[in-house]
C-alpha cells in the first residue's frame, strides 16, 4: 500500500508538465481505494494476484488474469510505465500488447523484472521511493523530475465516515506491520497505551486481518480508553487517520497514509531505511531502532516527542 502511495507525487508532477494528462492504474484489489484518491485517475483496472499466486492454474484465476490484459489492451495508450518493478507487475507487463516502459537491471526492486520492458530507465536506488517513481515517469514522458516539496495531490471525498462512534479526540495506534522484524513489541504498546490513558487521550488501533486483530486486542487490553476496532475498508480507515489527532505507527501503509492526510505522526523504523522509504510530509516524524532494531525505541523516546509536539 505504501508503494501505490509513493506513486501519487509522480501523477501530480506530470500533470504541471502535460496539460489534460489522465492515467488508467492497475492495482491489487485489496488496495485498490488508493488510486482512486487521485483526481487525475480515470479507470482502474483491479488485478487478484494474491488469489493467482495460490491458484494460478485453475480456470478461475485464468479467466480473471485474461480480463485483466483484455482490459489494458483494448485501450490505444500514449504510454504504459510499469511503476512498480518487481515480478508481480512484470507479469502482467509482459503478457500486454503494448509496448511497456520500466527500469532496467540495476534499477528494478526485483530481478528479473526489467526483462519485461520495452523501454528500461535507470533510475538511482539510493533515492527516496517518491523520487524513484517521480524520475521513472518523468524520464518515461519526457521532462525532468524535481525533489523537494511533496504534493500527493490526493482527494479526500472517497473516504468513508465508519459506523463506529469516533472519540471527540483520539489518536491512531498502527501496532501492525508485515514483517515481524517491524513490530514493535505487545509489551511496549501496553506501556505506551497507559501513559496515554493516564492523558486522558482514547486511543483507536486498526488492523488489516484476523491475525492483526487478534493483536490489537491484546495490546488493548490494559486499557478501557484503547479500542481494536474490526476490519474495515480501507476508506473508512483512511477517515480515521485523516481525522485523528495524532498517529504513532509501525513502519507500514497507513504510516504512508497518515502522511498523505498530514496527520501529525511518529513512525518507528527498525530494518528499513528512512532515507529510501520514510514517510514524507507535513508532521512526520521517524524514531529508528539501534542496530536496525525496531524494540531498541524505547517507550520514553517515543514519550519525549509526543510530549514535545503532540501533547
């Protein structure tokens, strides 16, 4: 989901260089609200690869995989840039009729997609994500990319208000992240949760499966005023992050999220580089774990910055 995010600055830029540019995206179901947050998105193609990947040869998948690419090839495109790089994109890259742009070998996050593209564009790794996306389209179209100021140009008006009653005041717990080396211990996010109970602050933790959920509740049961909240849309989850006072997040899509609404955060950040894939905007604020150590924060580090900025 951070990806798909990375991505928005890109569309926005070319919009200041090519008048009346519009974009068709192909996007994973599951995530396919982010592109639709973008006014310069006209149609969305959604694919099913987590479904293919368990089940690429039964007739199901192959059917679904077939109107994907009839889907992309029944349009006369100008250009189809791969923006993503890796293997799941590739493939679908591959088995279009156009002719597709991407990065070439030593620029692609997974080998051997560049072997898909048309077209391969150098594109340094050691830039931040957004850049990497904003060089790749701007090469791909013609002008020069610039770095600085980051406009995801995003839309609000998708977003969902849920059916749960929302606190007056509250802030975002992101506990979840899919790798575990990224998960801040159960044990630090109690402790946390008490000294903001002790603030009077409700608190609202999201997940995006059982398995997460299960967590959320167990993090949350030190504490009346810290609410798991079952799974939703990603809509509606991106009201409450939009709308919250604050959020302090794993290193995970909806830290991205709560970048692009400029929710005032605090993303905490073991194995992963901040200078590659930190999140970028207004009130962002990244901890870093010694060692690539995500439980080398501390409980008190986090504490110092909520009470110098947040509380």
């Amino acid at each position: 989901m951070g990806d798909l995010m990375h991505a928005l600055p890109a569309l926005t830029e070319a919009s200041s260089h090519i008048e009346n540019i519009s974009f068709d995206w192909v996007v994973d179901t599951s995530f396919a609200s982010v592109p639709s947050w973008h006014p310069l998105v006209n149609k969305i193609i959604t694919t099913d690869h987590r479904n293919w990947k368990k089940h690429l040869f039964s007739k199901d998948s192959r059917k679904s995989l077939k109107e994907v690419i009839n889907q992309i090839n029944e349009r006369d495109y100008d250009l189809v840039v791969d923006m993503q790089n890796n293997l799941k994109s590739a493939f679908i890259s591959y088995l279009c009729k156009h002719d597709v742009v991407g990065m070439d070998s030593k620029s692609t996050r997974e080998y051997p997609a560049h072997l898909a593209y048309k077209e391969k564009i150098n594109v340094n790794k050691k830039l931040h994500a957004i850049n990497r996306q904003k060089k790749l389209l701007g090469d791909a179209l013609g002008y020069n990319y610039k770095q600085g100021k980051v406009d995801y140009g995003a839309s609000f008006k998708s977003f969902i208000k849920p059916r749960i009653k929302l606190p007056d005041k509250y802030c975002v717990l992101v506990q979840n992240a899919s790798w575990v080396t990224k998960q801040w211990s159960i044990g630090n996010w109690q402790n946390l949760i008490r000294y903001l109970e002790n603030k009077g602050i409700d608190m609202l933790l999201p997940s995006g499966n059982l398995d997460e959920l299960e967590r959320a509740k167990e993090i949350c049961s030190v504490s009346k005023k810290a609410q798991a909240i079952d799974l939703m849309p990603l809509n509606e989850i991106a009201y409450i992050v939009k709308n919250a006072n604050f959020c302090i997040c794993s290193d995970t899509g909806l830290a991205h999220l709560s970048a692009l609404t400029e929710t005032p955060s605090i993303t905490l950040y073991g194995p992963t580089k901040t200078s590659l894939i930190g999140t970028t905007g207004i009130n962002q604020n990244h901890l870093i774990g010694g060692k690539e150590e995500i439980n080398q924060i501390l409980v008190s580090d986090v504490i110092n910055v909520l009470d110098k900025y947040f509380i």
